[in-house]
C-alpha cells in the first residue's frame, strides 16, 4: 500500500509538470511578488541534430534578419530618426520648448514661390498709428493702431491705402516702416460708407510697392494671407493663413450710431485670422498680389473665423478720388426722408396712399436749391421706385444711386402725393459735403 502510495504521488507530479509546460507560453500571470511564474523542466539535449531542429535553426535566423532590414528600410527614408533632430522636432510640435519659441516655417516648404511673393509684399504692410490729444495741455499721443498697404510711389511720395475707421478722429498720423521707422503721413482723403483713407508720405524710405491683384475670378476655398499688425506694432506684419470663405457678401454699416444701416459693403468673407489691429490690411493671394483690404470681422464668443475684406476691384476706383480729390463723388438728390412706419403718429394723416402700396419712403424735408426743389419734390411726397428700381427703405434708394448712377445723370422717381401717382424726373448733382 505504501508502495502504491508513493507511486501515485509520484505519477501527479510527473502530470502537473506536463500541463505547466504546456501552457506556458499562453498563459497570463500575475506580477504581484507573492506569486512566481512557473519553470519549465530542463529536456535532455539529444545528439546530433533532427530535421526538426535545423528547420528550428533556419528560421530563427530569419526571424531575426527581418526586424533588421524594417528598421534599415525606415532609417534611409527618414521615416524614423536618431538623437536631437527627433527630440527638437517633437517638443515643437508639442510646445513643451520653453526656452525656443515656435517658429513656423513650413509656409516657405510649401510653396517657395508663393513664400517669396508674401515675403515681398509684407514689406509693403505697414502700421498706421492715430495720435490725438487728450486735452490742450498734453501732446498727442497714440489713441490707436491700425495697417495700411503701400499701393503707389511716385514723383518723391508714397500712398497708402487703409480704413477711414483707423485714421478717423486723428489730429497726426504716422506710418510705421519695417524696424519701427516712423514718418509723418498726410491724411488725403477717407470715405465713411467704404471705410476707406488714402495717406501720402515722403518716398524716401519706401523700397516696396503692393502688387493689386483682381477678384477676377476668385473662387471659394482658394487659399488667402492676411497680412497686418494685430494688437499693435509689436506684432507687425504677422501672416495669417485661410481660404476664401465667401464671395459679395453683404454687410450693412451704421455710419452714424444711431442703429439703423446707412449702407450695405460687399465684402470678402475669410477665415484668415484678423484681429484689432489688422485693419487696413493686406488679403493677399497664393501670388503675393493683394485682393481684398481686411475692414472688420465678426467679434463674437459664439463666432469664430468670420472676417471681412473690401475687394480690391471695388476699392480701386474710391482710392483714386480721394487720391486725387480728397473726397468721393456721390450723386445727390438733397432730401431728409424716413420709411412709413417712422413718420410720427401725428404727422400720418398727411400721407394718403392707395390700397395696396404698403413700401416707400417719405420726405420729410426737402434741402434748398437742391435737385430735389428744382425737381419740384414736397414734404410728404412717398417715392416708391427710382428708374423702376422699388425702393422700400433708404438704403435700396442710396444704394441703387451710388452704384448704378453718376452725377450729372436723369433719374426717373415715382411718388405718390394726396394718394396721386406721379414720374418726376431729377438731374442729379454732386454732394459737396461727405
């Protein structure tokens, strides 16, 4: 019996050895230190080799020579690197180098060319700073900072175009060259509805000129620089990257604060980043060739990439009149004027419409020796269209003038007066006072 005993203890032993071996290599342990992993039992090493062995040899070898021609194969294509490089690269792009500063450069490995022609350009970018006085005792100083782009240089001077809302109010204006070089500038002329000024300088110093481009053919989606001085010139001529977002978009402007549109601006919407500070400046294309002139953006937590730039084919021709004249030579009609829903309670009874004419604008007073007097317009006359063109509000009746008309032009408006409709025809003049 004892024999027996020993015996199948012994036969266990064997069994339990036999199933460790087995699942050793699929098994999942525990690494707590109360716990070991099991052995495996040393096998005799048999003489000679076995066809089973040499196989065993050969593709070991293989299995080892395969891990050494991947990583050959990666190293001559740069996929992976040694030291530094690897190192720099990655704390980069993880801004962890606190010492470095991230500095951009993959613009110029995209594109050398465009790279090139944006470089060329920012030169061009300037600051505009709007220096005024805070009382009488004190000398000017700087109330604002906005971008302007050199467009002109000519017999001596300089032009540079910029928004009229960056030189409004000022009583001095410096254009700030590259390296903080600060000349005075003269203010030539600004236009309110634009938003747009034109400032002469002494050339001297100018050693580059803004190539114009053309919206001509512009699509959406194609790619746009802006190019400005966001928060100041500590931050002059930064670059922005985006698309064309939006093409003659239309954005009304009060011009005068009191809440209600004086005007409606086609713009270029972009998802370049233009901050306080960039206005005035340059939306350039992927050929260095300015586009548009960056004018506004929406400036809200719930909206986020939504800018605006005056095209540039749209800005030509107002740069030149204030070049040239100081001013914008608009058609004038020389009537106050108010839809029907603004004319006061007590002055309704002195409109008389017909049933179903609901829209127009009524004067409310008429400007002596005006094109609207020698037209023969009167108080509480409602104009309804101006050359068949229906004008329900004010804006449709100015924005039709100054794009579609000229000074010197014969307009036809229908009125309606004591609920009689009428054609008056008016010559238009040109407004002297902007």
């Amino acid at each position: 019996m004892e024999h027996n005993e020993n015996q199948k203890q012994q036969n266990e032993q064997e069994h339990s050895l036999i199933n460790e071996h087995t699942n050793y290599q699929s098994a999942t342990y525990n690494e707590d230190p109360g716990l070991t992993k099991p052995t495996v039992p040393k096998q005799k090493k048999e003489k000679g080799k076995s066809p089973s062995g040499i196989k065993a040899f050969f593709f070991g070898i293989l299995g080892g020579l395969i891990p050494v021609a991947i990583l050959l194969i990666l190293l001559a294509n740069n996929i992976i690197t040694f030291g530094e490089t690897s190192s720099s690269q990655t704390n980069h792009a993880l801004g962890s180098d606190k010492s470095n500063p991230d500095i951009i450069t993959t613009m110029a490995a995209e594109d050398a060319d465009s790279s090139t022609n944006l470089a060329e350009v920012s030169e061009a970018v300037v600051g505009v700073t709007n220096l005024q006085r805070q009382s009488i005792w004190t000398n000017s100083e700087e109330a604002g900072t906005g971008s302007g782009i050199i467009y002109k240089k000519e017999n001596g001077k300089a032009y540079v175009v910029t928004n009229h809302h960056v030189v409004n109010g000022a009583e001095q204006v410096e254009v700030v060259l590259s390296e903080d070089e600060r000349i005075p500038a003269k203010v030539l002329g600004t236009d309110e509805l634009t938003d747009l000024a034109v400032l002469e300088i002494d050339g001297e110093k100018v050693t580059r000129v803004a190539t114009l481009g053309s919206m001509e053919n512009k699509q959406v989606g194609e790619t746009v620089f802006a190019i400005g001085n966001p928060l100041g010139i500590e931050f002059a001529n930064s670059l922005t990257k985006g698309i064309i977002s939006g093409l003659e978009r239309s954005v009304s402007v009060d011009t005068n604060g009191d809440q209600v549109a004086d005007w409606i601006t086609e713009v270029i919407q972009t998802d370049a980043a233009i901050n306080p500070g960039n206005s005035g400046g340059a939306l350039v294309d992927s050929n260095g060739e300015v586009i548009g002139i960056n004018s506004m953006k929406i400036a809200s937590t719930q909206v986020e990439g939504i800018g605006f730039a005056i095209p540039i084919n749209a800005a030509l021709p107002i740069m030149e009149q204030l070049e040239s004249s100081g001013k914008v030579q608009r058609p004038f009609i020389g009537i106050s004027m108010a839809t029907i829903n603004q004319v006061p309670m007590q002055y309704r009874h002195n409109i008389s419409l017909p049933e179903g004419v609901e829209h127009g604008m009524v004067i409310a007073s008429v400007e002596p020796g005006s094109p609207a007097e020698e037209a023969g317009l009167q108080q509480f006359d409602v104009i309804t269209k101006i050359d068949d063109h229906e004008t329900p509000t004010a804006l449709e009746l100015r924005k039709y003038m100054y794009n579609e008309t000229q000074v010197g032009d014969t307009v036809k408006l229908e009125i309606y007066r004591n609920g009689e409709k009428q054609t008056v025809d008016l010559k238009l003049t040109a407004m002297d006072n902007q």
